[in-house]
C-alpha cells in the first residue's frame, strides 16, 4: 500500500455497483489483458465527459484537507485526486 493515501471514496445503490461491475467484466472477457477495464477506471472516465459537457473547470490542485480529517502532521498538497468504490 502507498506510504499516503490520495483517495477518497463514494457510495453507489448496491444494483449500481453490480450493473458497472458486470459490464466492465463482459468488457474484459471479450478483449486482450491489456485493455482491462476497472470499475473506478469506468467511473471516472465517465465523471470527467460528463464534466467536459457542462464545462466545468478542471481542477489541477486539489486543497490539502481540513485540520479536523487529517491524521498526523500537515502533509504537502496532493495533486490528484481519485475516488474508489
């Protein structure tokens, strides 16, 4: 596991989960290893066309969190962000 975590998570309906989760796997049953398809990887992608559509600026820092959500010393800015499900 990475010395810092930089992901933050989201809750999908339990049906939401199992629809993405099945068709990212059809997906990959029917193409080479190399071109595997997450579901995060998915989501994602999804999000950012989405947000393209509505114009919506692109971050490309993200604000350290607040004193109250973090765990030990003040750590640097991170980056990027991503979400897990």
């Amino acid at each position: 596991m990475a010395k810092r975590q930089t992901r933050r998570s989201i809750s999908v309906k339990g049906l939401t989960y199992q629809r993405l989760k099945k068709h990212c796997d059809e997906y990959n049953s029917t193409r080479e290893v190399a071109s595997h398809l997450s579901i995060s990887g998915f989501v994602e992608t999804l999000i950012h066309k989405k947000l393209d559509e509505l114009g919506a600026p692109e971050e490309t820092v993200l604000a350290p969190r607040p004193l109250s959500e973090r765990r030990g010393p003040a750590r640097e800015d991170i980056v990027s962000q991503h979400f897990t499900f």
